[in-house]
C-alpha cells in the first residue's frame, strides 16, 4: 500500500459545507426577523471568503474574522440594532446541524478503513461546530482523529499546523502520509509546505490558477482507493 495515512480537510472534501452553510444562514436571520435572499448570501459570501483568505494568509486571526463578517454585513446592508457577534454566535450553533456529507463520502472512508488505513480529519472550522457536525455524520467509525486549526493556534496551510498534526499522529512518516482536499490554497499550499504528497479533490474540474506542485488529483472521492493501493 502506497500510503496508509489519510489526512482529509473536512468541508466540501468529506462534508457538504454549501448546504450547511445555507441552512444555518437561513435559520439565523430568520430567527433575528431578518429576511435571507441571493443577494443577501452574495454579499455575505464576499466578505466571509475574503477574510479566509486573510486568515490563510496569516493577516488577521480567527477570532477576528469571526467578528467582523456579520458586522461588515450588516454595515453594507445597513442593518442596525442587531448584536453581530451574538449573531455569529447563533449561526455557529445553527452551522453545526449541517452534517450532511459529500457524496461517496462515507463509503469511501468505510473502503480506506478495511484496508488498513488511518483516517484524520484536518479543518480550519471552529472548533465546537466541525466536532458537532463530524460527530452526526457517520463518519466517526472510520476516523482516527480530528485537528481544528482552532485548538492547534495556527490554519491550514501554516507549516505549524501541520507539525502539530504530526506530532499528534502514531509513528507518523511523511513518505506514508497523502493530503486529500479541495482547497488550493489551505490543503495543497499546506501540503507543500509540509513537504507532503498531495491528492486535490477537484469535483468542478478548476485550473490550478495557483500552480502549486500537486501530486493527484481527483474528480470523484472513489478515485482516493486506487491511489492509496499504488
């Protein structure tokens, strides 16, 4: 077996962040009187992947970010008299129903499982939400472990959070180990840093706009089993 260790980013890899996202989007402002439109979600979407992209690029820290995407929302829809970190706090609660995973997931996971593989979950999520969402999915059998970027202090693709990964893994060797995710600048570009192989999930057939050096890459999760096999 050409690898034996699995490390896997959690959203739009193994769990359907969309749905999720929208889900508790749309309970969130409903529960605030608010009402929860495409341009609403548009301009949200906007100002939240902007500031991951900070965070990923060390400019700002979490807990940051976490208080300025609805405050800047609101400012540019001119919304008042709402407390928005209250909100945020509200919306993770909502967000960690969403455990609905990406397709082929779950059986993908159960096949690497049988053969012998370790499974451990790597995400940027917040803490409390992604072990929530993880812990309803049915993916939990097949898991070693799970690393939140919140606990380790640093995101993917910091090499700090990788080193704290490895060091949190059993007789961890990089040659063993294959980083498995959809993001080009969190999960390949922290792969690389890492000095590890790297399979990128590319389910809507983008270009590597970025060109970091990918070892793999995928369409569909099932392509992950013949990978590991060699």
């Amino acid at each position: 077996m050409k690898y034996d260790i699995l490390l896997l980013d959690a959203d739009e890899t193994l769990m359907d962040f969309p749905d999720a996202e929208h889900q508790a989007l749309v309970r969130t402002f409903g529960e605030h009187g608010l009402s929860f439109d495409e341009q609403v979600d548009q301009l949200y979407q906007s100002i939240n992947q902007g500031l991951w992209r900070q965070l990923e690029r060390g400019e700002i820290t979490k807990d940051q970010l976490l208080s300025a995407r609805f405050a800047r929302l609101f400012e540019a829809l001119h919304i008042e008299g709402i407390d928005s970190d209250e909100f945020n706090r509200k919306y993770l609660y909502n967000l960690g129903f969403g455990s609905r995973t990406m397709p082929d997931a779950l059986e993908t996971c159960r096949a690497l499982h049988q053969l012998g593989c370790r499974l451990y979950v790597l995400t940027n999520g917040v803490s409390a939400t992604q072990r929530r969402r993880l812990g309803a999915s049915g993916l939990m059998p097949y898991l070693s472990d799970i690393f939140v970027s919140e606990e380790a202090g640093q995101p993917k693709p910091a090499l700090a959070y990788f080193q704290y990964v490895f060091e949190r893994i059993p007789e961890f060797e990089p040659s063993r180990a294959l980083m498995v995710g959809d993001s080009l600048s969190s999960d390949m570009e922290g792969a690389r840093r890492a000095g590890l192989d790297a399979c990128w999930f590319n389910a809507k057939g983008l270009a590597n706009g970025q060109n970091i050096p990918i070892r793999y890459e995928i369409a569909a999760l099932p392509e992950l089993i013949g990978i590991v096999e060699g």
